[in-house]
C-alpha cells in the first residue's frame, strides 16, 4: 500500500492527558482518534491491528470448540431485571429509553443475553457442553475514563459463554480456556501471568485474571519465588505471619486509660508494643440495593484493609467511608473502636489472621480507652474472614516470598455455577429427567485494550515496535527521494513483489523530507524498514530492524532474500 | 464441522409477526433469534453468512482504495448540532444521557463523526481525495421495526465517507463505487438495479439506491423499458401526460355553483370533462425544527401527489395531513381549493405538468363554487415542482414506457457536496492557497440487512438456498444411522478429507432421525448435501443439490471429484 494513499495523521503532539506510552504513540501515529470522553475512533492503521488481534482470538477460540455468536449490543433491562443486575450495577450500567419509553441499557456484558439465548432452546444434558463467544462492543460509563484505550467507555470485548450439566465438566472447560488464552497471549508476543482474582460484578465461585507485566499497570500482583502462585491484591492469600518481638502480658482484660490515642501508632507507642499486638478497627459504610449499613472490620494494627475482601465480607455492593455522624448513630467511638463489647447490633467482621488470638491490645468502645489482655475466641466463626492486603515480603503458602509487581489486565475467566441460570430460570433436564440450572463459565478478553498493551510491552522513546504477529505492515519502504527515478522504480517493485507473496507493505511515496519518512517509520513501528535511497546508484539498499533500529546495509539484489528470512 | 458441536436451535415454529420467507426461515433455522423489538441475536450460523457478506463488501472496498476505519458507536450529540442534524432528525435519533448528563447518541449513521477524523488533519488538496469506510454497528429507533433482519433498529451497516477537492472528483468517486457496489451485489448473487433516488434526511446533491428486485420489497421502483432508466418512485420522472379527450372550453374565467362537488370525481362529472383538465388541492400541514405551516400542492385531477417530493418541494422535515382546523386557521375551504386567488400568506406548490396550461377547471376558494377556464400562468417560477407519483405505463423520458416492481434498498450512494463540510466548518487549502470546504460522498450498505435478502431473492416452500459465496457451509453431510460404524467412518473421513482442502463442512452425526436431518438439510440450505445411507453398503452415497433438491446417486470412489467439480 502506498502511504500516499493511507490515512495515517501522525503528529508531534501527544494529548495533553496522555501520560502513558501507548496513549501517546496511538495517538501520534495515527492508530486512534479521541471523540469524546472514554470514546476513540479507530484510524486505519489502529484498525488492522485491532482486526489482527481479532482474528488471533477468533482462530484459538474456534480451535478450542466455541462458537462465534453476534449479540444486541442494544439490550432489554428486563433481561438484566430477571438476573437483579440491574439492581446491583451502578451507574457504569448505561440505562437508555426508547421512543415508546421502553427501558434498555447499553450492554456491558452479555450473560443475560445468552442465557436468553439458550434457554428453552437447550433442553437436555445432550445437548451439553455449549461455548458460544462473540467478538463486538462493550459500553461501561465509567467514572473517569483515562488511559486511552486501557479504560475506555467504550471498548470490544471477546466474550464467551459456556454451559455445563454438572460442576466438573463446568471446571474442565474453565481449564481449557485457561490453555486457549494463553495460547493468545503467548501469540500476541505478551509476558503474561494467569493470576487469582477477584470475581466482582461477574460473580460466581472461581476466578482467574490474565495480566500482562508492565510498569503501568493499575493492578497490583502479588507472585511467589517458589512456585507459579500469583494473584490479584484483590485475592492474593498468604502465610500466616509471626512477630520476632515479644508479645505483651496481661493479666486477664483490663481497660486503660489512653488519652490521644486514637491512632496505632500512639497506641503502641503507649504500651511499648509492636503494633503487631494490637488491633486496628475500620470503620465504612456498606452499600446495598436499597439499604447501608455501618460495618466495622478488624485486621492487625500493622496490616492493611483490603478494600474488595472487605466488600465481598460483607457481601455490599460497595464500599463508602463512614463519615462523622454515620459511626456516631451506630454507638461507635472512632479511634477507640474494638471487637469486644461492641454496640449491640454493629455488624463486624475480624481479619482469619486474628482467629484465636490471645492477649491483643485494642479499643475498649469508650472514649479515651483501650483494653489489653484481649482474646479473640468466643466469636461466630462466620465473624472471620479474609481482610488483609498482602505486601511484598510477606511469605507465600508454598513457603516463598511474595514480591509485589503491576499488571494490566487483559482477560478474566469465571467459573459462575448457577448465578445466572437459577435467577433466570434457564434449565435443562438431566440423565435422570430431573430439571437443574445449566453451570455456566463465563471468558472475557479486552480486545481494543490488547492494541495498546501491545504498544506498552513494546515500544521505545520515539514510537512503537510491533511484534510480527499483530503488526499493521510487515515491511516499510522508505523512498528517500520520490523524484529521483531509480529509487522510486526500485521501491515500488520491491513492494510489487512483496505483495505477490502475501506480505503487507507499507510504501512512503509521498512527497515528504527523509527526516519526515523515518520519523514516521519509528514512530508507527513496522517491524521492518528498507531505506531506498542515495546508495541505490552503488547498489546497495539500507535494511532497518524497528527493535533497536539496527541499519545493515544490503545489496538491492539481496534486499527479498534477507526480508523472506525475517519475515 | 460437526452438527453436534454446533449450536442451531433449529423448529418449526415461525415467529407470529413474521410474514415475509426471510424472516421466517432465518428464525426457524437458528440463524437469529429475537432479544427485543427490532434487536436480533446472530446465533453461529448468521454469523457464519454476516462474516462471509462483510468479506465481500470489504475486498471490494479495500480493492477501490478506501481505507477501512471503526468509528465510535455513542456519538457526541454536540457534533450532530454542528451539523443540525441534530435538530432535524425526528425520534429515530436515540439521544441518551450518561452519568455526568452530557448527551451523546447512537449514531444512525457517520457522516458527522468522519468530518471530525478528518478536520484540522487533512488541511491540502494534495491529501485528497480520501475515502474511509467501516462496516459496523447503526441503530434507528423505527417507529415499527418488522420483517425480521430487514428493518430492525439495530444493524451492521457498511458507510463510506470520500473527500474530495472538487466536484468532479466527487463525481468520479460516485462512478466508482457505483462500480464497486454493482461488483459487490452481483458477487452476491442478487438481481438488483441502482435506481434515481431521493436523498432524504442525509441530504446532497444527487443519490442512487442499489434495489434488489424482490415481490416483497417495500420500495415501488419504476423502470423503462427503452433505456436502463430506473428509479424509486420518491424520484422518478416520466414524460408529459397528454390526453385523448377534448379539453372543455371556457370564454376566460368564470366561477361556477358547485354544491357537494367537494372531489375530484364529481367535479369532473358536474362539468363533463376529463379529471385530467381538473387541478385537484392536497393541503398538508408541513414540519419544520421549530415550527410548521399548512402548504397547498396542486396536481392534476387524475394524478397523485408523490409525498417525499413535496416535502422536498417546500423543504420541510415532514408531512403531516392538515386538520380541520388547520385548514380553516389558514383561511382554505376544503374541497373547494384552487391556485387563483388563495388567500394571503399560504404557501403553495404546483406540479410542473400543469406550468403553462390553460382552460382548467379548479376550486374557486369558496364554498361550493369552482372556478372554470383557469390558466396556470405568471406565477412565479419557483411554485412549480415535481410533485407526481409515476404510475406503471406512464411515458418514460426515453420514449419507453415505465412499468412498477418492487425492491427492497441494498445500498444507497450519495454526492453530498458541501453540506457537512459547510456546516462543520472542515475545509483544506487549494491549489491557490484558498480555504474551502470538502466536496463529499458518501455510500452505504444494509450488511445484516443483506443477509435476509439472499434469502428472498433465493429460497423454496422448505427453507433457505444458499449461493456459493455466502452459504454457511459448502457441504453438508448426512449420516443416516450413526450407529452403522461404516456410514460414520466413511462420512468422517469425507468429512476431514474437504476440511483438508479448505472446504466448510457440516458433518450431520447427531443422535436424530433421518427425516428431522433432512428437514434440517433443507431448511438450512447449504448448497450441496451429502447422504451417507444405506446405498453405502453396495458403495454408493446420495448427492444432493440444494437447489432443486435433485438428487443423483454416486459411487462412494466418485464422490470427492463430483464435489471437487461442483466447488
């Protein structure tokens, strides 16, 4: 293709708010447009790359047995009523009303729909297993769209949905799923670790993130050294841990009198102790359907809340902080709030670390006071549960050590059970006759997001480097100059020829400064250049690799033969 | 392929509201299903057809130099105001609000989002001309969506955009995807005609609508038969009526007592004259953004007023009858409506056959009185207009006669001139340094749409008949007993043996009688069956052509050349 004829509006200027690589670089280069907040046309170079990501998910997920559907984007809030999602999801769920009033909401996510789809259709175990996925558009109205297109308000998503009669088979295919994305990841060139995570909106009983490595990530993961364990902030699990200092003595619980300290800190500062022994209360505001409620949540005075365990504890739709007169009309006494001898009525939640242990220092629920001596025994086993955000350093199950690295996510799967199915009444009948919810998994990929994690796994400081398999030209020829008769035959043979044998070529014949034609050819990443220019009266030609921008120079004769074996 | 791994629900069961054969049988065999009122579901096998159509369309756009691109679906209303549009398209515009309440749309179609990629990017005539294409996601909130893929409000639609310095290229640019979209259509299979069009609410300077002529299309298209004229009737011409009876005689102007002739008919037969020396008074109420006012149209007596010209005539957003009220509001006498002496102020349009006539017979703009010898002259150029539907066997303009068949709009192109550019404000530099606005064309294709119409132009009383091109699979093969271990080798191994060579293969080996596999064979429509029965055992299997449903017997050895020949 001549560049002449492309529409690629590469610029010097980044937006203003775009602080990451790939927002930046698709930009400049010409891959996207920005139209509004969270909203980017694809240009078309942005466009065959995003059509090359597609078609590498499309060939795996064909290859593993799913197959390929095309939803209303478009979709009834009945359909999301019937799961009580629509209920659940907050403003990112776009509601919209038709000429006649009618309610629909632009689809974030297709689990009702296919539900719709199969329900009184599959209707029998034989009938069983079912993939089906789709490749299309996904709108979320998201709070603040940033990023470019790693958070976008609207974005396409490869989303795919299986049915199962029974939990195993439900299980095996969350498994052969895990092998497919990899298989994607792996193809797209991406470094790339199936993570633990959290199942949030999604729901259902297992979950596994696909997080791609990188500096700018926004997701904390947490990975051991001694085997392939990783996982989300979110759910990362660890090893119960000791303290080296020594655990103060009391004789049974008493209550002190500690005035101004209301923070760990002063507390242990008070009593001389490792913050270790001590008991921090958070106190928030947990949101639900039609209710909230104050929720207290205790962890170690060294340890950290994590915000969605705290969540999912408490099964809310989210999580606020609780401000002066919400802890007040609950009876609490902020900074001296504690698990014993709680207001009646205040739900609490204490960290699984906590369970069983003796001789704690925490608030007494009085103004001004704290108790020493605390055992945390006696309490509802359902009053314990998973709190803590994991640091690095501290050790795994496996007996690592986990280190703390960023990730972008770029695939979820979930093993949903029968969420969707049982609310929606979409059932099947079993080898017994006996009518079940169908057990369903659910696989997401961000498609558009893949085009710029591409570019933030690869690039450099002037522009994008593509690896072969998603690149949108394979060869980039650069004529130095188009009026000189030689070169610009020379180049447009080459490209010809190219072309004859099925490789892509992008070819500058436009009446441009050299400087322009390389600074172009750095900056939209084409993994290979091939500089026509002054050294063609000699005979020789310039190969340039984008990965490093190494320039070998090559006899014309020879330039096809080296581009056929790199290519 | 296998049948079992493959999900398609087919029934037999049509839904209640579909009438028309596509809609009927693309439900009945699983290839959509409905998720609301106008809003469709491609289940694996649509989406098999939908993929197949948008490879045609795309090669041949790619094949005429147009860039492909993926423009935002939730369209910034703001842009829409730039170009009005905003104002003057009615409710089909679905205007919704997110959650900081700034409006945005769901684009119907792309014209102002393209100016935007280009504005301020492409700023000289030597950028142009430029074409950009998508093929993707429109919605229209139809007042009543129906006929199952052929009017919904969510749909794939092909549209592209061109930018052009001049008129002429625009021109040029208009032949070639004329072109490009007959090459496109005929690649399809489809008996279609590009047809005069009205440009209607996307504007411009000239269209044609590409028309695949079908008994149930919804458009009326006229056509000669001594030229290749054809056009829709929203725009069709013919030559000047004339007629065989004497035209009645009147000594200048005179009113006439004409009490009760408040029509056409009686008027005629009160004066004993042929209503072709009538004038007969259309009075309608017409739309405009912020306001509306009645318009008279007069058209002879024996011809009707052609609704979309006449709200072209007086440029308005709309039609609408005109009340009593209205009528009597603007001083008109209902019945009794002529061009001479109308009251003050009412705006009027006359047909431009009655330009120049003389001694006819029209209300005299008093109750029961007509007025006779009425010449139609010095009025001001401007009143006159096309405002006539063409009938079957009116007189073509070429000499011919026209005669009526029905379409339904695969495609429509439109020169568009300067009509968004202008209002937009996107202009480039000339050859002399000028800024101007761009010339534009732009050009669409109803791609879901396209796959109903493959099934009207090409089906029989049991199901679909797929052509080569698009059909879902190339073969289809039948097991009849899946039990009989050697039809099931046999079929598996011809099976994997097409697969080999690149051909799609439906390999039928569900658990299911054989008269439900055939009624399944026939209602999907794949265009070559292959029935493995009992003949196997004496070495001979069935082959059976889709269309027709002719069936030849053909020795085992025999059957991958007669495909071979057949592919």
């Amino acid at each position: 293709m001549k560049f002449s004829k492309l529409y690629a509006p590469t610029t010097k200027e980044a937006p203003k708010d775009a602080t990451l690589p790939s927002h930046q670089f698709l930009v400049r280069a010409g891959f996207v447009a920005q139209i509004g907040s969270g909203l980017y046309n694809f240009l078309p170079l942005g466009k065959r790359v995003l059509r090359k990501v597609e078609q590498v998910v499309r060939e795996e997920m064909d290859k593993s047995g799913a197959n390929e559907v095309g939803l209303s984007f478009v979709t009834p809030s009945d359909l999301w009523k019937q799961s009580r999602r629509y209920y659940k999801f907050g403003k990112e769920l776009l509601r919209i009303k038709d000429r006649k009033d009618n309610e629909f909401l632009l689809a974030p996510t297709h689990e009702e729909s296919i539900v719709d789809v199969v329900r009184d259709k599959v209707t029998s175990y034989k009938q069983l297993p079912l993939h089906l996925y789709q490749i299309g558009l996904k709108f979320r109205d998201e709070a603040r769209p940033r990023f470019g297109l790693l958070r976008c308000r609207e974005f396409i998503m490869k989303d795919g949905y299986s049915f199962h009669a029974n939990p195993e088979d439900m299980k095996r295919e969350f498994g052969v799923m895990e092998e497919t994305y990899s298989r994607i990841f792996s193809r797209l060139g991406l470094n790339f670790r199936a993570v633990e995570a959290d199942s949030g909106a999604i729901g259902g009983s297992g979950s596994k993130e696909f997080m791609v490595l990188a500096s700018n990530g926004e997701d904390d993961i947490l990975i051991s050294d001694a085997s392939n364990y990783a996982a989300n902030v979110e759910a990362a699990k660890r090893a119960k841990r000791t303290c080296q200092s020594e655990r103060p003595e009391a004789n049974g619980m008493q209550k002190f009198y500690t005035p101004e300290c209301s923070t760990i800190a002063k507390v242990a500062e008070f009593f001389k102790v490792d913050p270790f022994y001590t008991i921090k209360a958070v106190i928030k505001k947990a949101i639900y359907e039609d209710s909230s409620k104050v929720v207290v949540f205790f962890v170690r005075g060294d340890d950290e809340l994590q915000e969605t365990k705290a969540c999912n504890a408490c099964a809310a739709l989210e999580l606020e902080d609780a401000n002066e007169n919400d802890i007040k009309e609950a009876g609490l006494v902020a900074g001296f709030c504690g698990p014993v001898s709680l207001p009646e009525g205040v739900e609490f939640y204490i960290d699984l670390e906590l369970e069983d242990e003796k001789e704690m220092i925490c608030g007494a629920n009085e103004k001004d006071y704290h108790a020493i001596g605390v055992n945390i025994i006696n309490f509802n086993k359902d009053r314990f549960k998973d709190l803590v955000t994991v640091k690095a350093g501290d050790k795994a199950l496996d007996g690592g050590t986990l280190s703390l690295t960023k990730g972008i996510e770029v695939g979820h799967i979930f093993q949903l059970g029968q969420r969707y199915s049982e609310a929606m009444n979409a059932t099947f009948l079993d080898e017994n006759g006996k009518a079940k919810p169908f057990y369903m998994g659910c696989y997401g990929i961000g498609v558009s997001r893949l085009v710029a994690v591409m570019i933030e796994a690869s690039h450099d400081e002037k522009g994008c480097i593509w690896k072969k398999e998603c690149a949108p030209f394979m060869v980039h020829i650069i004529i130095s100059n188009i009026k000189d008769e030689e070169q610009m035959n020379f180049a447009l043979n080459l490209e010809k020829e190219l072309e004859s044998l099925g490789v892509e070529v992008l070819c500058d014949d436009r009446n441009e400064r050299f400087g322009v034609k390389m600074a172009d050819f750095e900056l939209i990443g084409v993994p290979f250049g091939v500089v026509v220019g002054k050294g063609l009266a000699e005979g020789e030609v310039e190969l340039v690799k984008r990965a490093g921008l190494e320039k070998t120079k090559v006899s014309k004769n020879e330039i096809m033969s080296r581009l056929k074996e790199l290519l």
